[in-house]
C-alpha cells in the first residue's frame, strides 16, 4: 500500500473534521460550565495552577460537584489567561486540538492493531475510515460542545497516547513511559485507569495470540501469566493512581443517584442504547429523561441483558481466529470503557450522551473492521480493483461520513446558547424537569413570563421535589410581583434543597432586595458556608454588612475574598468602608452637613434609597428642591421612593412634575410608566411594601412554623429595631432561640420582653421552658 494517497486522505479528513465544527467555536457555557468554569474564580488566576493539585475543592464552587481534577483546572485556567477572560473560542479551540491530537493517536493505533491480525495492503484505509466515523459521528459532538466534559477528552487521548507508546516504542514500553500520558488522563477524569484492563486485554489477544476461551485450558497457563505480568505494571500504577485521586476528593463530592441496584440493573438497556447510538445518532439529547427501573421485573432489564449476554457471546467468539481479534477488542473496549459510568455508582443521570466518547472507540473499530473484513472477501488485490468496485466501495463509506457530518454539524447549531439546547432538550426530552425548568429559567431572563410559568409548571409536575424548581418560581414570581407566591417558592426550595447554596443565595437576593437586609445576611452566610469559594453570596453579603454597619464582620469577609480572588472590586470598596467605619448614607449626611448644596443632598436621597429608608430618601430631596426648584433628578428620587412605598398616584404626580421641567428625561419616563403599572424594579429593591414591625413579627411566626429559626431571629431583630417594646418580637425571637437550644439567650431576650409587658403569658411559658430545659441539659 502506497503511503502517499493514504496521507492525502488523513490531511482531507483533518479538513474534514475543521469543516465540520466550523460552527462550534463561540458556543456557550452549558450545565457544570456554570459551577467549575463560569462561576469559578480560581481559574481566572493562573497563578493558582499549584492549588489546582493541592486542593481538589478549586475545581468548582458547588462542594457536591467537587473532584481532583487538576489538570482540567489547569488548563482552564490558561484558557482564561490566553482569552483575556472568558473568550468562548480560547476555550473551544483547547479541546478541539485535543480532539485532533486524539484522532491522529487512534489512526495510528488502529493501524497497529489490524496489522497484527492481517497483512491485507488496505488495513490503512480501515484504520482511517474508523478514525472518521469516531470523529465525524454526531454522539461525540455532545462532549465537544461541552468545555467541562474536556475531562473526557483529555482522559481518552491520554490512553490512546499510552498504547501508542506501548505499540511503537520498545523503549517506553521497557522503561514504562507509555504509563506518564496515563497518569495525566487520571488526574483529568478517572476512567483513563480503564488502561490497564485494556491493555491486559491487547497482550492477551494480540501479543500472547490467546483467544477468551483459551485462558481456560491448563496448556495456556503460561502464556495467560506472561498477559499478567506484562500488564501488572499498569494495574499497579493505575490502582495508585485511583487511590491517589479518591483521596484528594473533597469529601462533599456526591455522584447524585440515590440507589446502586437501581441504577445497576437500568445500565443494561443503557447499553444497548448508547449501543445503538451508534449507528443511528437520531435520539441525542444533551440531557435525557430516562429513569432507573425500580425493579428487575421490566422487559428492559431482560432486553439488555440478553444484547449483553449476545455481545460477549461475539466477543469470546471472534478471539478465537486472529483475524477476527481486532472485533473482539473493540468489543471488550467498548464494555470496559463503560463500567465507571455503567455499574454500581449511581450517578444523577442513568445515562448521558457525553458518556459514549470514550467507548465509542471500542466499536468504531470493532465494527469497521468487520465491514473491512467483508469488503476484502470480495477485493483481494488492489490491481484488480475496477472503478466500478470503487464506486461501490467508496459512495456508501462517503454517504455515511458525510451524513455523520452533517448531523454533528447540526447538533454543534443546538449548543449554540442555553436557549437553543434546552429548547431541544424539552423536544428531546419531554419527561424531564430539570429540561423543562431550565428552559423557563431562559423565559424569565427574557421577560416572557407567561411562556415561563408553563415551562415552570410543567417541571414542578415531573419533578415535584426538585428544589431548584421552586427556587426558580420564586424568581419568576418575584419578577411578576407576585412577592407572597414568590417568599413561599424560596422557603420550598430551602426545605427540599437545604444542601444547597444556590437556593440560599437567591432567596438572600431576594430579601435584599426588599431591604430586609438581616434576614438576607442569615441566607447569604448560609449560602457561604455552603459553597465558599462562589463570589456572588459573598459580594452580596460584603454590601448587606455595609449597609448594616456591621465593620468587623465587613473587613473579614473582604479579607477573604481577596485570598480567593485578588483585586476583586466589591471586596476593595468593602474592606475601604470598613475602614471609614461609616455606611454610604451617613457619610453623605456628614458631606451635606458641612457643604447643605441641592446636589449633596441629592446624594443623600439615594443613600438612603439604597439603604431602605424611603422617608429619609423623600425627606433628602425635598430639601434639594427646596435649593434648587427645578432639580428634575430629586424628583425621580421622590417618585422612585414612592413606587417602593406603592404609593402609585403620588409618584405619577411627582415624575409628570420633573417631566415638565425636562420633557427628555428618560429615566423619568421609564420610571413613570412602571408608575402606571404598579409596579418597580430597583436593582436594590423589589417591592411594593414596606416592612412593618407587625410585619416582621408575622413573618418570623411563619419563619418558625417552617422550623427556620435563625431567619425567625432575623426577623424579630428587624422587628424590635423599629419598635424596641414590642414583646411580641421578644416572645418569638424567645421561642426560636428555644427551638435552637440556646437556653441562655433565650432566657435574656424573655425577660427582656417580660419586663416591657409582664402579663405576657405566652412569653412567660417560653422563658419557664428555656429555665427548665437548661436545668436538665445540665444532668
């Protein structure tokens, strides 16, 4: 076989390829993307390249998706680095040269391969045709399109890289460098330990020429010995390897499915799927709706095995003729390269389509070369091929790549953004509620509220305890005004997700938003503590302490947050202000004190805007206007501090009187027709009320009756700042300390209330409670 049309053809193919995800390069960030890449601040500093391998929780800021993944971490960060940011093609362009360096390893190994079962001239263009299907077909698209699923790239091209220095190079195998690339895949994704069963399986077949069934004749025991040894060396090293891994595993790390039988006696029929995926690509959802069986009982589980049971069948039957070997291979690749995602680990989803990518090799060669093998039985000598074989040859193997193509080409369009891979995959997928739920998700930062809510119901429908759907509802209610509905979706997701830092988080947004500012500090502290390293509750919470004085608390989290993420510019102003140890409002009534200007006094009206105090806010810039008559901006001010108040008519009339003034004023004309709506959006408050303390008595007995007891606290503290003798607040607030077993504090706070109303009966059982409880802690 002449070398220079084959090397035509692999340049073509690598073009090919190009062509192919031409379209992929700007898609976006999708699924763990948010957690590990988007939100992740560790990768944003290529200095933290050692801390990636220290410490296995700077691979994501959620504690429950966190592993020792250091060397994807690390090349994260040098994708930020050389994209100056968050630049989609720095990130795509990475993985897709992987993905090239990975097809030139397989062309080469497959070569290999069949050379040791044939000396056909034609095995060249066999290896090549696999290596086509594998990186044309549309399934590996869904791990491509995917930047955090480069753990599987990496990984795979790591084992390929192994057995190609273990085939080629007498030296690596003698000295066992073939093992290095192997060890990086590990400290990617586990699965690269896959190796070293792989290659106990290439020495068998290929090396000691042992056919499956002949490992057990007692005359074979010496060449299956020498298999072992040969081998041996890669079992230990990947053992250690996987115990080296599972030990820098952060402890939080969860795999997300509930039982192992379960999810073990669904994986046959999965097979079968990704089996079948194969060869008909048409079903590809980025996320699936499939369930685990609940039983064995389910024609599924009786199908799948049967395709397994055919399969290994297949497999021992073709190691018996050396031809035939390379089938049998690809057959025990593609099974052993499924049992981290297809045994007894229950991860969240039974199956995935981003699973397949390792596997799939396994069968590309598998079934390439029996295709291969029956094409040979009818050409023997290239001389004698007329162009009427080629033709016959060469327009079905084009067909099928061109159609692979084409599809993986459209499935890169479907990866574009959130809004068109979910939208598939509620086509794809309609018995999914996360797929339902992210796809209103996308409605709602749209606007499109109605659309929403039924893409939201639909989701609360198939998974009714899944709390991230209700913390979303939260959000869509909160955006429609609807602040009751909205409370309560906050407080559901923190029932059924209480693990879970993202539903503290935005209901803290929430409060904050509505200027309840301790009860957001409880949820923001919450949401901290679950997840440390996520910026976002920890830039809200730096602005919730500053606006509520609390300086030493300020100082300490913006120390914090600038060892996670240096020049960080919340926490700078943070840690500045906890210096002057004065909020934002008190330092511009100090600026209009000493300088009374219409314009400092414009300041102060929102200062204290952003602080809450509404009638502080009004007072402000009346003065203003009473220095400058015609100031349109303290109107604007008046107006808003009445919309949040709800007092619709008065800030109508206050914005038409600015507009008078200036006719042009945008600002003043947005805000007036929200005005006529009733209904504002702040990016410091949502709402239509103003807490009383009433309020904040009611809401913490509902706070209670939740058992949320700190935010029950929170909420009597609100209370009893606006109204420091209200014994109600004292009662509740005596109640939950109670309920949290802080007797002490329960029993100050009591007779604190007891001395403002003494016939508070209530009161005095709660404190006679708190006294008898510690009494008998004590025995």
């Amino acid at each position: 076989m002449k070398k220079r049309p084959l090397l035509i053809y692999t340049i073509l193919l690598f073009l090919a390829v190009i062509a192919t995800y031409i379209n992929h390069f700007h898609n976006g960030f999708h699924f763990d993307d948010s957690h590990s890449v988007v939100d992740n601040p560790y990768i944003r500093d290529i200095k933290n390249i050692p801390l990636f391998f220290k410490d296995g929780t700077t691979s994501s800021v959620l504690p429950q998706n966190q592993s020792y993944r250091p060397v994807v971490s690390t090349s994260l960060a040098i994708d930020y680095k050389l994209g100056n940011g968050y630049d989609l093609f720095a990130f795509h362009i990475t993985t897709f040269i992987l993905f090239l360096v990975q097809g030139l390893l397989m062309l080469i190994f497959f070569k290999k391969l069949l050379s040791l079962s044939s000396t056909n001239k034609y095995i060249g263009y066999v290896a090549l045709f696999a290596t086509a299907w594998y990186m044309l077909h549309p399934a590996i698209a869904e791990t491509i399109n995917y930047i955090i699923a480069r753990s599987d790239v990496i990984s795979t091209v790591a084992v390929m890289g192994g057995f190609v220095l273990y085939t080629n190079s007498p030296f690596c195998r003698k000295t066992f460098l073939y093992l290095i690339p192997v060890g990086i895949g590990a400290l990617a994704k586990p699965p690269s330990v896959m190796f070293a069963p792989l290659l106990l399986c290439y020495i068998l077949l290929f090396e000691e020429k042992l056919g499956l069934l002949d490992i057990f004749k007692k005359s074979n025991l010496k060449p299956l010995w020498n298999s072992v040894r040969k081998s041996l060396p890669a079992f230990v090293f990947c053992a250690l390897m996987y115990l080296l891994i599972d030990k820098l595993t952060p402890k939080t790390w969860a795999p997300g499915g509930n039982s192992p039988i379960q999810y073990l006696i669904t994986q046959p029929y999965v097979i079968l799927h990704y089996f079948g995926t194969f060869f008909w690509p048409a079903g590809l959802s980025a996320d699936s709706d499939w369930a685990p069986l609940s039983n064995i009982w389910n024609a599924r589980f009786f199908i799948g095995c049967a395709f397994i049971l055919a399969m290994s069948s297949a497999a021992f039957y073709t190691s018996q003729k050396v031809i035939l070997r390379p089938i049998s291979f690809g057959i025990l690749w593609f099974f052993l390269a499924l049992i981290p995602t297809s045994s007894i680990i229950p991860l969240g989803e039974v199956l995935n389509d981003h699973r397949m990518y390792f596997p799939f090799i396994g069968l590309a060669i598998s079934v390439s070369w029996t295709i291969g093998l029956i094409v040979f039985k009818f050409i023997s000598d290239a001389d004698h091929i007329t162009t009427k074989y080629k033709v016959l040859i060469l327009t079905p193997a084009l067909l099928l790549l061109c159609t692979c193509a084409y599809g993986t080409f459209k499935r890169n369009a479907v990866w574009r953004d959130e809004e068109s891979l979910w939208f598939n995959v509620t086509v794809k997928s309609p018995g999914n509620g996360r797929g339902m739920m992210n796809y209103g998700v996308i409605m709602i930062e749209q606007g499109k509220y109605a659309e929403a809510e039924k893409y939201l119901n639909r989701a609360m429908q198939l998974a009714p305890n899944y709390s991230y759907v209700y913390v979303n509802v939260g959000v869509l209610k909160e955006n429609t005004g609807d602040i009751v509905a909205a409370e309560n979706n906050f407080l559901e997701s923190i029932r059924l997700g209480s693990g879970y830092s993202m539903n503290y988080f935005l209901y803290g947004q929430f409060l904050y938003r509505r200027a309840r500012f301790i009860e957001a500090e409880v949820m923001l502290q919450k949401s901290m503590q679950l997840s440390n390293s996520d910026l976002r509750p920890r830039e809200l919470l730096i602005k919730t302490y500053a606006l509520l004085g609390q300086w030493d608390l300020l100082k300490n989290i913006c120390v914090t947050t600038l060892k996670i993420s240096p020049g960080n510019g919340v926490a700078l102003n943070g840690l500045e202000e906890s210096s002057r140890r004065k909020t934002n409002a008190e330092i511009q009534a100090d600026k209009a004190k000493v300088a009374p200007t219409a314009e400092n006094y414009l300041e102060l009206s929102l200062a204290y805007y952003n602080e809450g105090k509404y009638g502080l806010c009004i007072e402000a810039a009346k003065k203003a206007l009473e220095l400058k008559p015609n100031y349109v901006e303290a109107y604007n001010n008046i107006g808003c501090a009445y919309n949040i108040l709800g007092q619709f008519d008065k800030s109508a009339e206050v914005f038409a009187m600015g507009l008078k003034i200036k006719p042009d004023y945008q600002l003043a004309k947005n805000n007036l027709a929200l005005s006529a709506a009733h209904r504002f959006i702040s990016d410091v408050v949502i709402s239509s009320q103003v807490y009383t303390a009433a309020d904040y008595v009611n809401q913490s007995l509902n706070y209670y009756n939740q058992g949320q007891y700190e935010l029950s606290i929170a909420a009597c503290v609100s209370a009893l700042i606006i109204n420091p003798d209200y014994d109600l607040a004292y009662n509740n607030l005596c109640a939950a300390y109670v309920k949290l077993g802080q007797w002490d504090d329960a029993i100050t706070v009591g007779e604190k209330g007891l001395k403002i109303n003494p016939n508070n009966e209530l009161l005095k059982n709660n404190v006679a409670q708190a006294k008898w409880n510690k009494k008998n802690s004590k025995k």
